[in-house]
C-alpha cells in the first residue's frame, strides 16, 4: 500500500549552543544570541502547536552550528542515515543526534570519505531527491540511496550549483506543490508530478509543511502570501537568526515520518 503524507509523528530539535556565533556563515553579520533563543523557542512552539511530540537534544558548545540538526541524520521509515556533514567541523555533531534517532528507528552510520547534509534531502513520497552540492557528494547520495532502498525508497539525484543546500533553493508548501528559488531548475520535480511554483524571496524557498499547515519565514512575506492564496494555512515562523548562520526552518529539526506515512 502506497504510504500517504501525513504530519510527522515527532520531530527532534536540538538546542542553541551558547557558541553559536561561531557557526559556519557566509555573511559575517550580528547575531543576537538573545533572539536567536527566543525564535528557536517559538519554532518549537510552532511544532508543538500542531499536536507533534518534540524531542529537544541539549546544545554542544564545541559544535556552534548543532542547533541546525537535520543535516545529521535523515529518517527514512524503519531505517535512518546518521550523516557525515560535508563541514568537517560539524562531523562531531552527529553522535548524540545519532543515538537520539535509534528511539524510532534502526540508524546506518555514513562510512567516510562519502559526504552528506540533511539540507539536500527533500522527501517526496517514494522519492529522495538529493541535491549534489558543495557539502554532499555522489558517494553520500549512494550510501543513502542503500539505506533507503530498505524503506523501499528510490533517490533522484539533483545538482544544486548555487546555493548551501537544495533545500536552501526549494522546499514542499504541501505534498505536491513545491516552492523554489528561481536559480533552481524545477524540471526533476515537475517530471515527478509536483506543481512548482517560483519564489523571488531568499527566505522562502524554505518552508515546512506540517499536515494541516505550513510553517514560512517572517522574511517571506510575499512567500506567505502567495502560499495563502492557494488556500494553505500559513505559520509564520521568525528565524532570522538563524537565516544569518544560512539556516532556515527545515533545519532546525529532524521530522521522523509517522508508521503508513511520509514527511518532508
Ligand atoms: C552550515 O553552514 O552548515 C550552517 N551554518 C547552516 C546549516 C543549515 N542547514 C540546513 O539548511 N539544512
């Protein structure tokens, strides 16, 4: 039986370390650690909003950027990949998110030199698509396409030429309708039967759908509006924090799909 899209069963989170000013970023402007804990807060509200049980792993202040867990592990169904990110800097991260992910799952480590961020890995029913980008590499996309096989689940590969991540360039508003930034070529996604629909804001070609609603930046407003228009239910999330650490909201969580479902 075909699994149907459903809201995630929980979601894990992991806390902003008190080093996070130090995290990876390719504009060296301010970051408010005092707001950056507060729009973390009320992304967790956001989550919890919606009934989804939130697990929160405590901060590591030897890993700056630990606060942006879904490059760590990807969760397939039954199986899961604990990663290896493509910063190097950021491989000792992966352990703790590791041990928290086995509670639902049985989690394959990447064996190195292969590379992969969770950033790259957007979820569409059956599908992976896996953004070959400056952190993932082709052998990271082989090593999850044989744990992902096991959930019987194929991987597409997409170049991502511009950009961190390909879900810094495009994200699902809702199971078959894709937002993206105009430099990412949507044709892959289109080929897949998913409506694509273009946006010019930075900020919103990363959204989270969450079953009954969609979670968009406060830097997106056109993003949000064009999103209600298509009569989606619009939460609005503040990160610009962590839109300054070249984070979004996809992110800032791991989502493990709910049994007979999939998550994005
Ligand atoms: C990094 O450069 O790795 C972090 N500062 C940002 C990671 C954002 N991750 C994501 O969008 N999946």
């Amino acid at each position: 039986m075909p699994l149907a899209p459903l809201p995630p069963a929980a979601c894990l989170v992991r806390a902003v370390p008190a080093t996070y000013t130090a995290c990876l970023r390719t504009s060296p402007v301010a970051i408010d650690m005092a707001a950056a804990r507060e729009q973390h807060a009320s992304y967790v509200s956001a989550l919890r909003e919606t009934g989804i049980e939130v697990v929160t792993l405590p901060a590591d202040d030897a890993c700056p950027d630990c606060c942006f867990i879904e490059d760590c592990a990807v969760v397939t169904g039954r199986h899961a990949l604990a990663t290896r990110p493509g910063a190097p800097s950021r491989r000792g991260e992966v352990p703790p998110v590791a041990q928290a992910v086995a509670r639902w799952c049985e989690v394959h480590p990447m064996e190195p030199p292969a590379r992969l961020d969770g950033g790259d890995v957007l979820r569409v029913g059956a599908r992976l698509f896996v953004g070959l980008s400056a952190r993932t590499d082709a052998a990271g996309a082989d090593q999850l396409a044989r744990v992902a096989e096991r959930d019987r689940l194929a991987v597409v590969r997409v170049p991502v030429a511009a950009g961190l991540h390909l879900k810094s360039l495009c994200s699902l508003a809702a199971p078959s309708l894709l937002v993206h930034a105009p430099s990412l070529d949507p044709s892959p996604f289109r080929a897949a039967g998913l409506e694509c629909v273009e946006t010019a804001e930075p900020a919103g070609a990363n959204v989270l759908w969450l079953g009954d609603r969609v979670l968009v930046s406060g830097h997106a407003p056109r993003t949000a509006e064009l999103l209600r228009a298509r009569g989606l239910a619009v939460r609005v999330v503040e990160v610009g924090e962590f839109h300054k650490g070249d984070g979004a909201l996809t992110c800032l969580s791991i989502r493990v799909p709910a049994v007979g479902g999939w998550t994005t």
